[in-house]
C-alpha cells in the first residue's frame, strides 16, 4: 500500500467492518443503490453480501487525510461461472479523490499473461463530485474454462492527480457452468472449416463436434441437404461412396445442434471444403508399345512388361474381351504368353486403373509380333582365351581381341560384358571386342598371391533378337613376376665375439629385406670369402656369419665385412637378379692369455665349528685380467662330503651335526674369461676345524706357513686339435676317390667271373617263374619229371634249348 499525503484504499477485516481508521476520519462515505434489483446490497470488489459494519455499502477512496491499514491477510474473492459471456461485469469499485476537478487512474494487472479483462473503465459520480466508478469487465471473445483455469489474481492500482498511488488485489474465481456450451469456432457465427481431398476414403472421420465426448449429449443435423453423414456420437463421415472427383472445388456446410439430458444446448456449425487431389493420375509413359518376340515361345513365359505411373495401380485387358494368346498380371503388368507361339500378330488393349479409385484410369495399345528367328548363338574366335602379362602392364593395354559373329545377321551387333569373381572385374574390362587391363597389377600382394597369381573371368557376348543368343568365352589370365626392387641392408650391423670363439661359432646373423614376392627371398654371400685376413664365413641362406680361422684381438680388434644380398625367384627370368652390397663390423673382445694370480698361494686357517647354517672361511686374493674382469671359482678337491662352499671368491663352512676335530686340504681352482683355452691358477687352503672344547691357541690370528713338502702345483692343460679347412677338403675328396675306385674293382670282380662260352644276359621274369615252378615240382613228389631245359617244337619238329639263367631260347 502507498502511504503519505494521498488518500488510501481502506480494507476490510474478517468480520467485513473496515480496518485500519478511525470513523472520524472519513467523509465522502454514502450510500448508492448499485445493485440490480434496486435494494440497498454491498458490492466490494464484486463480492455480493460484503457489507461495512455500520459504515454503509459502498467501499470508497478517501481523500488526503484518510489512513488506511494494510490488508494483506484479508480474503477479496469474486465469483464466475465460465458461462458468463463476454462484457459481464466482474467487479465495481468506488473511487474518491481530494480534488473534484480531475479523475483518478486505475490500471489493470494479472499474474496471467493472457488474462480474459478489459482495461479498468472510469466513469463519474453523478451524485458526488468527487465519487468515480472503476468497474472490471470481461473481454470480447473472453474463453473461461473451470477446468483449465480456476482462478485469476488481479491487481488495482488507483492514482489521484497530485497523490500517492494506492493498489489491491483482487480474486476471480472461476466455478463450472451449468449450461451446455459448444467450443469456438465450432459455435461461431461462420462456423469452423474442414479441408478434405476429393480421394479420401468413404464414410471417413472427417470431424468431431466435441473433441472430449461428453456422455448423454445428442447430436442433430438442422440442414438435410449434404452427402455428409452426422454419427451419433458427434462425428462427421464422408460421403458412403465418397466425393465426386470430376468437380474441382466443393463446399458443404452442415448445421449441428447439441443438447444433453437436463435440456441445454447449443449450436454451431461446420464448413467442409473439398480439394481437389493432390495424388497423380494414372498415365502410360508410352500409349503405344509394340514387341517382337520369337516362334516358339513357350506357354507362361513373359513377352513383355508394361508400366503406368500412378497410386494403387492395376492392368486389365480391355481388348480382345477373350484374349487366346496373352495373359496379363493384374498387379505387375506382365504380360505372358498361354501357349507355344507361331508366328502370328496380335493387338491388345491394356487399361491401368486406381483399384481404390477405378474412374481415374488409362489406356495403352500393344502390338505383339511373333516372327521366325535364328536361334543359332554367336561364335567368337578365339573360343578360349589364356594369356601371360607381367605385373608392370600398364592399364589400358589390351590382352586379347575377339572376333565375333552373328549368324542370324540381326541388326544392332554384339554386347560384350565381363562375369567372373570380384578380383577379376576389377582388374580388367572390356571395351567392345577388346579385353583391357583395368588397374595396375600388382604381383608382391597377399591378395594376388591367394589366387595363384591367375585370374578367371568369362566374357559373355550377346546378340540381339527375343529371346537374347549369348555365347561364352571363357579367360585366364597369368600374372608373371618382375625384379623391381633392390634389397635393402640392415640396419647397424655391428657384432661382436670373443677372441677365443671357437671354429663353427655364430658371430650373429645378417637380415636383408627385398619387396618382390616372394617376400625377403635372399641369398647371402662374403665378398672375398673366408681367407686369413677375413676369418669368417656366411650361410647362404640364412646370413649367418661364424667363425673359420683364428682370431687375435692384439693383431686385429675389428674386421670390415662386406655381405652381398642377392634376391631369388623374383622374376620370370631367372638371370634378372638385384644386388646390394652391405657394410658388416665384427669386433672382438679380448680374452686374458695368462692365469690369474692368488696372494698367497697356499694359506692355514683355523675355525671353530659352530651351529649356524654356514660360517665363512676366508676371502681369496685373486686377480686376472688387467681390466679387471670377473673370476671363477671351483672346489677342485679335498671337499670331502661337502662341508665347504664357494659364494663367488668367499669360502664357507657347512656344520653338519656334532663335530670333531679334523683337517682338511683343499684345492681352488680360479680362473678368468668364458672362452678357450682356460688358464687357471690353482689355490691350496689346509683348514682346521675344532670343536669348543678342543683347546686352542689363543690367538686367533691366520698364520702363513709354508709346507714341509713341495709346493703342490697343478697344470690343466687342455689340448685340441683344429685342422684347417683345405685340410677337412682334401680328406674329403681323397675319401670320395677311395670309395670310387673300391667300386670300379668290385665290378671287375663280377665281370671276371662270367662265362664266356654261354649267352648270358642276366635273370628275367621268365627265369623266376621257371625257378618257382621247379620248387613246386620239388614240392610234389607225384609229378612227371622235372624239366631239363630242353623242348620240341609239334609242329616243325625243331629243338629249342632254354637257358636257366638268362631265360634266351637256342635252337638246335
């Protein structure tokens, strides 16, 4: 609420008396018979009943010296019933203002943005100068609806010229009619408009007179004159045979009444617009078609098709009314034949109709010709087609050109198209008779070499006529491989072996790559070969390099070899090799050449056995190789059952159970580097092990001591032989010569001891089959007699003599 100078507007407290002033301080307060049936009633704010506890009917706005309390707690409800048609009053409130001369302000505010009032209208007092009317009405074409809007919340603010503004709020509730009312524009004086296509379906829903039915309603058609059906349930229906499509625009319009069962009504109307179709209409690209197909035809097979363009299309035969030759598929138009066909010609007239609309329909002429025709197929030369191409043929090249013929002369020539597997129509192409390379071959591909580098296709050449004379050539294509690459050398080639590698060990292994298929298909080579300045050799097929000659770190420390990689079974011409020449270092470690040398060489210690797991002993003092290196070491003797260990130089002492006392001598042996020969250096160590009561002396101190007998001194010495290599050659070729020369005199033997005077040419079939009859004979006791190699001849009386060895018959 506003406060100051001007005057405010009063308000009302739960038992409806006002709040907030005193009765002193009021003037201008009459009372006015506003209501309609022109007794004296209250109207505060619309609210019928609302009186002003002893203060008269009529709420006013005081003038400047009026004091008005806040009333925010206090309920200003109004009541409509969502019938009320547009321009009823919704409230009227009296305005007083200080100075007569002027009128106030009043505006207009609701929480809803799309609020069914007019603006606040003004009018003067006829009575009271300074009395105004501000009165809330509703708008035109005002829409309430209890069920979607139950309560609108308003605010007044009403402003004198020259005072503080003043403002309440105000609560239309909306509350449910009791009469039957249509929805807009339904219920519009125009009615509401319906837009169909002249095509939709009969007695289709076209419109409902209440979108939410309401039961116990009935619906009447005023207007009888319209094909539209009214359902009793409110719904609209098109026509039971649907529209007339030969008129291009038609209006109906239908009169409905609605009432329920307490007697209410109301009444609207609809204007149904019909449109003209918006699907095409059936048509035939080609009114007239004509077909030539050959004698012979058989029965059901297809002639012909025959296409129109529309919705819902179907084909019939209109003429001839019996058709004898041809029958047509109503749903695809194919056109077949009912019996074997002789040459003959026939018309048909064929009608495409909408099967949902059969007026909108077209007509076609067919002619159909059956004449005589040469069944004979082309023939092509030549009739098979294998061919060799390298990988490098450019594409376009052509492989092969046929030359074919029609013998049935018919006009149009040939067609040649290329059928085969995937990879093949890919790689080639025909371009009329010419069979063309379509892509680049590539032989080095997995994808060539699935197929065995051959390519299958079949060439298919077509003559024209009815039916189509085809004949097929069947192709093979061979893919030839070409040495394109170079091989390629690994990269850092270094390798490294000790001076003492043995003869035959792998220094390490050369791996060349080449591109050509098959892929890394090397042979490697040393350029020099083994000799003793390059003391190495390599597999030809595998790259490795080992060791053939003597190596010395102090002579040499590294060897520059030079590996030729040459690639194999990469092109169709076996001479046609790639080369590449690759840079191999070879460097060697040096082995220590001298034993290693112990401080001292023989030592006695004294332990005292206790009851750990393992005591140490002593450290041993050893030393190899300038640079250092690594020893090894060994118990080479005296560890009888195994009381002492070795932990790299350091000596340990294994109790096992109660101990006695007791010496042992133990050898060392120590030695430095993996390869061959080994020197070694060997260590005696006299240790004695006493138990704790054993006394002892006390201290405990190691003592040196040098034996009573001579040193022990142990030389290994291992010895080998290894022969060169022209050596294990020429022991190689003098044994072959001796294993040849033993088989030449074996044969001189046999040869030796042959008869000379008799034809003997060695054992045949004939000679087995007459040894194995001999033993049957020896089998069989009952037999005749054995035979004897000689026979007669029944009929010319001639002596023949067989040779038990060569089978060879002599006559005699």
């Amino acid at each position: 609420m506003g406060r100051g100078a001007g005057g405010r507007l009063a308000g009302f407290g739960p038992g409806g008396g006002i709040t907030g002033a005193s009765p002193r301080h009021y003037w201008g307060i009459s009372k006015h018979r506003w209501g309609t049936s022109g007794t004296s009633r209250g109207h505060l704010w619309g609210l019928p009943g609302a009186s002003l506890a002893g203060w008269g009917d009529t709420l006013l706005f005081p003038g400047t010296s009026v004091r008005a309390a806040a009333l925010l707690d206090l309920p200003r409800v109004v009541a409509l019933n969502e019938d009320a048609a547009p321009g009823t009053r919704v409230a009227e409130v009296a305005v007083s203002c200080g100075n007569a001369s002027s009128s106030p302000n009043v505006t207009l505010r609701s929480t809803e943005p799309n609020h069914p009032f007019n603006p606040v209208a003004i009018s003067a007092d006829p009575v009271a100068a300074t009395m105004f009317r501000a009165e809330v009405t509703l708008r035109a074409g005002a829409e309430l609806d209890a069920r979607r809007m139950n309560q609108y919340t308003l605010t007044l603010r009403a402003a004198c010229p020259g005072e503080d503004e003043v403002e309440a709020q105000l609560f239309v509730r909306v509350t449910a009619g009791q009469v039957l009312h249509c929805d807009v524009p339904f219920a519009s004086a125009e009615g509401d408009v319906v837009r169909v296509l002249v095509d939709v379906a009969p007695r289709t829903p076209l419109y409902a007179v209440l979108p939410q039915l309401i039961g116990g309603l009935t619906f009447r058609l005023r207007n009888h004159d319209t094909p539209l059906t009214l359902t009793r349930r409110g719904l609209v229906l098109a026509p039971a045979s649907g529209f007339d499509s030969s008129k291009d625009t038609q209006t109906f319009r239908l009169e409905i009444e609605v009432m329920d069962r307490h007697g209410h009504n109301c009444s609207g109307a609809v204007r149904v617009e019909v449109l003209p179709s918006r699907r095409p209409h059936v048509t035939f690209l080609e009114p007239e078609l004509a077909v030539t197909v050959p004698e012979g035809t058989g029965p059901l097979e297809v002639v012909t098709q025959v296409h129109a363009s529309g919705d819902n299309v179907h084909y019939a035969i209109v003429a001839p009314v019996a058709p004898t030759l041809f029958t047509i598929d109503e749903v695809t138009g194919e056109i077949r034949s009912t019996r074997r066909l002789e040459v003959a010609h026939a018309q048909l007239l064929i009608r495409a109709y909408d099967v949902q609309h059969p007026a909108d329909h077209a007509t076609a002429t067919l002619n159909v010709t059956v004449q005589r025709s040469d069944r004979r197929a082309p023939t092509c030369v030549p009739a098979l087609s294998v061919s060799q191409v390298p990988e490098t043929v450019s594409p376009g090249s052509t492989l092969v050109t046929l030359r074919c013929r029609d013998p049935a002369g018919m006009v149009g020539g040939l067609r040649y198209t290329l059928e085969g597997p995937p990879a093949s129509r890919s790689r080639f192409r025909m371009e009329g008779p010419r069979l063309q390379v379509n892509t680049t071959l590539d032989y080095d591909s997995e994808a060539v070499a699935a197929v065995g580098f051959q390519f299958t296709a079949t060439v298919v050449v077509t003559a024209g006529g009815q039916p189509p004379r085809s004949t097929c050539v069947p192709v093979l294509v061979t893919l030839t491989p070409v040495n394109e690459f170079t091989p390629v050398c690994p990269n850092a080639a270094t390798f490294t072996v000790p001076e003492t590698a043995a003869f035959g060990s792998i220094v390490g292994r050369v791996v060349g790559t080449d591109r050509d298929y098959p892929p890394d298909s090397l042979e490697y080579s040393l350029e020099g070969g083994p000799s003793p300045a390059q003391p190495f050799s390599i597999d030809t097929h595998t790259g490795e390099i080992r060791v053939v000659g003597t190596l010395d770190s102090q002579r040499q420390q590294s060897y520059g070899l030079t590996v030729r990689l040459t690639d194999t079974r990469n092109d169709l011409d076996p001479a046609k090799r790639r080369r590449r020449l690759c840079d191999v270092t070879v460097r060697l470690q040096a082995v220590p050449d001298q034993a290693p040398v112990c401080t001292p060489e023989v030592r006695e210690l004294r332990i005292t056995a206790g009851s750990g797991s393992r005591q140490p002993v002593t450290r041993l003092a050893c030393q190899g190789s300038p640079d250092g290196a690594a020893l090894a070491y060994t118990i080479a003797g005296g560890n009888e059952d195994g009381r002492f260990s070795l932990d790299g130089n350091t000596l340990f002492y294994l109790p096992d159970g109660p101990a006695e006392p007791r010496t042992f001598v133990l050898l060392v042996e120590a030695w430095g580097g993996p390869g061959a020969p080994r020197h070694s250096t060997m260590v005696a160590l006299v240790v004695h092990v006493t138990t704790r009561s054993t006394p002892v002396p006390a201290s405990t101190t190691t003592q040196h001591m040098t034996l009573r007998q001579q040193p022990l001194v142990v030389t290994l010495t291992e010895a080998a032989w290894r022969p060169p290599a022209w050596f294990v050659a020429v022991l190689t070729i003098t044994g072959a010569l001796l294993l040849a020369a033993l088989g030449c005199v074996a044969r001189s033997l046999l040869c030796s001891n042959r008869d000379p005077d008799k034809l003997l040419l060695g054992k045949s079939s004939w000679d087995m089959v007459e040894q194995r009859g001999g033993e049957e004979e020896r089998g069989h006791p009952n037999a005749s007699c054995p035979f004897d190699g000689h026979a007669q001849d029944p009929c010319t009386g001639r002596d023949y003599l067989f040779n038990s060895v060569t089978g060879v018959r002599r006559w005699v």
